[in-house]
C-alpha cells in the first residue's frame, strides 16, 4: 500500500474512512406507540395511538376493535408482549368472548397480515416526517388512516398467481 501523499476528501477523516456522524437520536421520556388492526376481509384498518405499550392500552385498543366490527367473532393475530397475555388482559378478555386471541411463534412477525399495512401506512403518513411530539405523530396517524382505508381491498396472505402470458401474435395455417 503506497502512503497518502495528498490530504483526504472533504467527507473523510485523515486515516482514509469515511466520518460518523454523531447519533443523534432518542425517544425521550414522551414515547408514542400507534396500535393498529387490520380486518382482512376488506382492508379496513383500526388504528389508535397511545403513550404506553402497557396492558390498560392495549384493551382499550380492543374496545375500539369491537366497536368498529360489531357482529361475529374477531380474531386477533397478534404478537407476544407481556401487555397482549397479562392477567388483567386475559381478565377482559373473558368478559367479551368475541374476541380470541391468536398468538404468532417469536420471530415470525411476517404471519400477521399487519405488517404489510404499516409499510404502507408509514410510507403514507411518517415517512420524511420530523415531528415535534407525540401529538403530531397521533394526528399523522388519524389523517392517514382514513385516507388509507377510502381505498382498501381485501389482504390476501401470499403471492398472487402469476398473470396468464397472452401471445402478441397467432398464426394460423390454412392447407
């Protein structure tokens, strides 16, 4: 390797790599946690934003489940945080039967049809976004949830068929 006989690039520091930036990052004692459900059947989605990921939270998520599909049985795909299997959650859960969780193995957060929608709802709603607090960040998911939900289709777990290949030119021939 031949020694640097020339200063570095703007960008760079003196030993040749590139310069970190400082991180400058942190979620501070106002945290905001945006709970969302997705009804696949026409995917329409129920979302609500919070400042706790804890147990009260989360089953005041679930009301606003119910009151947004009140006939027939809702189940509830979902994850494995203490809040979603606590004593008082399982409690609740007991007084409204309609609703059964769903439990997904660790690690295969890609079985929740859910997350498809938050791509696209972050896409839609915080991406590029610098918001000032957590009450900016619940009125971007209240804007974009209706907006979002004005063109819902039905989720369909895995790919789509493959569209039929339609020839551009027939011959036919004629003895």
């Amino acid at each position: 390797m031949i020694p640097r006989t020339f200063p570095p690039a703007p960008g760079w520091s003196p030993d040749g790599q590139r310069i970190k930036a400082e991180v400058d990052y942190g979620r501070g004692p106002e945290k905001t946690w945006v709970y969302g459900a997705l009804r696949v059947r026409d995917g329409q989605e129920v979302t609500m934003a919070a400042s706790s990921r804890n147990s009260v939270f989360y089953q005041q998520f679930l009301q606003k489940i119910e009151a947004a599909d009140p006939v027939g049985d809702i189940y509830v795909v979902t994850d494995n945080p203490s809040s979603h299997n606590s004593l008082s959650t399982r409690t609740w859960l007991e007084d409204h039967p309609r609703i059964r969780h769903v439990f997904i193995p660790v690690g295969a957060c890609w079985l929740k049809l859910q997350e498809g929608w938050w791509r696209i709802s972050r896409k839609a709603a915080l991406a590029g976004q610098s918001f000032a607090g957590p009450a900016e960040i619940e009125h971007a998911t209240r804007q974009a949830t209706p907006q979002l939900n004005a063109r819902a289709r039905p989720w369909i777990w895995g790919r789509p068929a493959p569209p039929t290949r339609r020839l551009r030119r027939r011959y036919v021939y004629i003895l």
